[in-house]
C-alpha cells in the first residue's frame, strides 16, 4: 500500500463518529497531556500560596506600621507636655524670682505713705522738698508695679482669712456689716496674684440683742 493511500485511510478513520449501541454519536472527550495539567495545577496553587504569604507579610507590616505610629504620637505628645510644663515653670519662677527683693522695698513703700499721710505735718514741709519725696516714692511704687506688686485693699469687702489679717473686730449695728472690713490699718501686698504680704484690718462683729 502507498503512503498517499495510508494517509488518506487514517483521515476516513478520524472522520467516523463513534456512535453508542442506539446509534446516537458519543462526545468526543478532548484528549490533553496529564503532565501538563498537573503542571499547571501546581503553578497555581504555588501562585495562591505567594499570594497567601504576601498578605500575610502586608498584613503584620501593617501592624507594626500601627504600632510604631502608636508609640511614636505618644512619645511626641509627652514631649510637647514636657516642653510646656518646662515653660510654665520657667515663667513661673521669672514671675516669683524677685520676691525677696520686692518684699524687702515693701517696709520702704509704707514709710512713703505714713510719711505723707499725715497731712498736717506733710504740708508744712517745704514745698520743693515735698515734690521731690513724693517723685521719688512714685517712681518706686511704679517699679514695684512693673514687677507685679500690686497693692490689697480690702475696704468695706466680705473679710477673707485667706488674704487678710485680722487686728480687731468691732461691733456694728448693721448686720450686713458683719464679718465685713472696716477700715485697714496696714496695706497688704500681692505679687502676680499671690498674697505676698496680708494686709491688717479691723472686722465687724454683729451681735443680735437677747432682750431679757
């Protein structure tokens, strides 16, 4: 037999339809290479594998990432608080850093004032020598001034054992006098706020009459 006869024998043999015993044609099942599918098969799972452990490794960078952040706002907010209870407490101590001195000036001021307080003696001084104390005590009153000193006066407010001192208590008719200043007999003094020195008052005292 030729080869162009064997050929064409095979082409008729490919071109018949196998058919079951009713004679319906059966389907052809593709035919594929075994050791490609399972090559194939192992591609993807490796691929699904890498993808696993890719997200894996994404999934704790993320974490840390956090974690790192976390510590890191945290420690920027300590510093930030530190930095400004540093500031506080400088400005704090600027504040008070005179006190000493100041408290010191304070008898100096009050010997201006009972000075030129007594009006009958203060005026018949000579004139220019009078100008001349009193420019000198105001330049210092405002020295103390610029430095925070400022002067307490209590009059005629609530008495507070907290900022005053209290010399004497006098009795008062009034009772919404009670318990009130009624005259001071010595200046207080605060500094930036703080009672540096209390100043000395006398204090009203109602008493209800019991009659008999």
């Amino acid at each position: 037999m030729s080869d162009d006869n064997s050929k064409n024998q095979n082409a008729e043999a490919d071109d018949i339809i196998a058919t079951d015993e009713e004679g319906n044609p059966l389907k052809k099942t593709p035919q594929s290479k075994k050791s490609d599918d399972g090559d194939v098969v192992a591609e993807e799972e490796r691929g699904e594998e890498t993808i696993g452990k890719l997200r894996e490794k994404l999934k704790i960078c993320v974490e840390e990432k956090q974690k790192y952040l976390d510590g890191w706002q945290r420690d920027k907010a300590d510093f930030i608080n530190s930095r400004k209870r540093d500031k506080d407490a400088n400005a704090e101590f600027v504040r008070f850093a005179n006190e000493g001195l100041l408290a010191e000036l304070i008898p100096v001021l009050d010997s201006f004032g009972m000075a030129m307080g007594n009006k009958e003696l203060w005026e018949k001084a000579d004139k220019n020598w009078r100008t001349g104390v009193e420019y000198i005590a105001s330049q210092l009153k405002k020295i103390l001034d610029d430095n925070g000193l400022k002067e307490i006066d209590p009059s005629n407010s609530k008495f507070d054992p907290m900022r005053d001192e209290a010399i004497e208590y006098v009795k008062v008719d009034e009772k919404e006098m009670d318990q009130v200043v009624t005259s001071v007999i010595q200046k207080g003094y605060s500094l930036n706020g703080r009672v540096l020195k209390a100043p000395k008052v006398r204090v009203g005292e109602f008493k209800e009459q019991v009659l008999g």
